[in-house]
C-alpha cells in the first residue's frame, strides 16, 4: 500500500487562545474544536480537511508536560504563494525566521515562528 508518509500532525502550544488566533489569521480558516471525553488536560482545535484528499489533516494542542517550541520537527503548510502567508504572520504576532527562497524546481518556502515559539514552514510553487 502506498501512502504519504504523514498522516497527521500536532502543533504543541502553551496559550491556545493566542495560538488559535495566530493560525487562523495566517491561513484564513477556522479551527474546529476537537472533543476529548477522557483527558481534561487536553484541549485540541485541528485544521479542517478531509481525510481522504491529499495532504496530511492536524491540530493544535495544549497538553499537560508538553511545551511548545523549539525547532525539532517542521510541520510545512501548502501556500499558493507562501509570501502572502508569511506577511500574515508577522501581521498576527509572529517572526520570520527565513523569508520566502527558492528550493529550485521544487518551488519556493518561507520559514516562520508562531506566538508559541514554533518554527513552522510554508511552501509554494510559485
């Protein structure tokens, strides 16, 4: 069986009403609130997509012991022009790490901070 190698990610953050708020400015959407019956200590609002399209679905979320930040794993978002997103993010709070460059063939990506200190990256093909 052939599949993408991501099937679903996770964004940990420490303020989920700032962070809630960052990504929907940059990427325009709202996020869904995800129920959780069993863990009151979770709280997790995803990306709406579908799961049966191309692309990986995920989700923020503020967990007890996990901290946001650092730049272990970079989750990147599909953009049609990734400086459009990357000048909302500044616009919402965050910082440009690396502003939009080309990767060659492959197109162009942009590398940002959010609110909660996560390095983010965005890819376009133009």
């Amino acid at each position: 069986m052939s599949v993408n190698a991501v099937g679903w990610f996770e964004i940990y953050v420490n303020d989920m009403n700032r962070a809630k708020a960052f990504y929907e400015k940059v990427f325009t959407q709202e996020l869904a609130p995800l129920h959780n019956a069993t863990d009151s200590d979770l709280e997790m609002w995803s990306f709406v997509g579908e799961m049966n399209q191309y692309g990986a679905p995920g989700a923020l979320v503020k967990m007890e012991g996990c901290k946001a930040g650092g730049a272990n794993v970079i989750v990147y978002f599909s953009c049609q022009d990734c400086s459009v997103e990357e000048s909302r993010a500044v616009e919402a709070g965050g910082k440009v790490f690396k502003s939009k460059f080309s990767i060659g063939e492959y197109g162009h990506i942009a590398l940002i901070e959010d609110t909660e200190g996560n390095m983010i990256g965005l890819h376009s093909l133009q």
